[in-house]
C-alpha cells in the first residue's frame, strides 16, 4: 500500500466536492478496490468513502420499478424480495462477508465482465443514477470494466423496471464465486431481455436473437436452432470460448424454464 487521503462525506453534494480532486477515487464497500490498492494496480490520491451517505442507502419501490441506492449492500438488496430475481441474484453474490460489504453501485461502477449486477441491470432496461444525470443501462456499458461514467461521477441510485417475470441463471466459477457464464432474462410488457456476463472480452451484452424468439415465444424451445458464436468469448484456464458459447444458450433455458 502506500500513502493517501481518506474522506467520508455525509451527503451526496458533499460526496460530488470531494471527487473534484485530481486522481480521486470512490470507495464503496471496497470489495474490488481494496485488493486492487494492495497489488499496487491503482494509485489514487484520495479515496472518497460513501459509506456515511445515508440518501444512498435503501430500497424503495416506485409504482412498477425499485429504486436502490448505490451504497445498498448485496445482503440488503438479497433481503428485500421486491424484485425475487434481483434478490436470488444477490444472495449468490460471493460470501457473506463480501454481501455485506459490497454494493450495487461499486459493482455497477467497475463493471467487471464477470460481475452479477450488469446482467440484472442490462436485461431488466434499468436506469443509472448519477449525482448529475440518468443514464439508460443500454447507454451505459461500454466494454470491459467501460462505463459511460465521466470522471468525478458518482451512482447514487440504481432504478430497476420490475419485469412480468425474470430469472437469473449462473454457471459459478467455485473458486472466486463470480460468473463462468451467467445469464439474465426478463419478460417485459414490451418483449424479453436477456443479457449475458461472464463470457466476452467485451463484458456484459444482451443476445438480441434469443430475445427476438423468446419475445414471440417464451419457452426454452424458442432457442432451438439458435446458437452464440464463440468469436470474441473469453477463454480461459476455467473454459474455452466455444465451452463459454455453449453453456449461454444452457443458462438462457434454464433462466427462461424458471421464469415460467
């Protein structure tokens, strides 16, 4: 490690004039940037902890979407069943030490390709709350660890759509617990979502095919004949490309056959 500045504001303006110093960087439950700072992969000059922001904090349904702060921990979002899938897919998030610490705006913000909450976020259409501006999840994810977050931005909130029926399927990699594959269907008045993590050098994406026949058909037996090509998967010592390819359109039918 090495040396620099820790702030804690109390509210989100405060937060905003903390992240106008130069190299400053936000700390939300800390589950990613900590093991990065002791690798030496991150050098910030002052880290921004938003865990005494209390307007960020909490989960409040809004007609037919929730709303969740972006320093809601995953145990708290597991707990709150408003959204069952989004709830399933919380508790499944790591160990309990790590729900209990890690948060949906920090996980959101790093976008780690093989990351949970982007495929919840992307297939259900949500909306991305900043400190200055919303941003359609469509918008926002822009490759690996690639947001359309500028510098200085903070996620205050996260606002989920609740679908007509959702499932999340995940392929866990047992050692990190984050997703080998993992897959994320939503039925919506105005068709089916589904997003996939853990599989391309671009992060998360939705597979538009399968949306297209679960749209008209929602049934496993909609994705016959369909198939995602292993160009651009990841491939790793966990599972090659064509391994990764194959088990999306796996997970994709279980997702659906749960959803159902």
């Amino acid at each position: 490690m090495y040396n620099f500045d820790v702030e804690k504001p109390g509210t989100i303006a405060e937060a905003a004039t903390a992240m106008g110093v130069e190299d400053a960087q936000a700390l939300g439950g800390g589950q990613t940037l900590i093991p990065t700072l002791k690798q030496r992969l991150a050098s910030p000059s002052k880290l921004v902890s938003l865990s005494s922001v209390t307007e960020m904090r909490g989960i409040a349904k809004e007609g037919d979407s929730l709303r969740i702060g972006g320093a809601t921990t995953h145990a708290t979002v597991a707990a709150d069943g408003s959204y069952p899938a989004l709830s399933a897919l919380a508790s499944n998030i790591g160990d309990p030490a790590v729900r209990n610490r890690g948060t949906i705006g920090g996980s959101l913000a790093n976008n780690d390709p093989a990351a949970c909450y982007p495929a919840a976020a992307l297939a259900s259409g949500a909306t991305i709350v900043t400190n200055s501006r919303e941003i359609a999840a469509d918008d926002y994810f822009q490759g690996m660890f690639d947001t359309a977050l500028d510098e200085g931005e903070i996620i205050t909130a996260v606002k989920f759509p609740i679908p007509q029926a959702a499932n999340y399927q995940k392929f866990v990699q047992p050692a990190s617990r984050f997703a080998l594959v993992g897959v994320f269907v939503a039925k919506l008045a105005d068709g089916v979502r589904v997003a996939v993590t853990g599989t391309s050098n671009e992060g998360v994406f939705r597979w538009t095919e399968a949306e297209g026949a679960l749209s008209t058909d929602f049934s496993a037996s909609a994705l016959d004949g369909l198939s995602v090509p292993p160009d651009n998967m990841i491939t790793d010592l966990h599972g090659s490309a064509t391994y990764r390819a194959h088990l999306v359109k796996v997970m994709t039918g279980r997702a659906v056959t749960a959803a159902s």
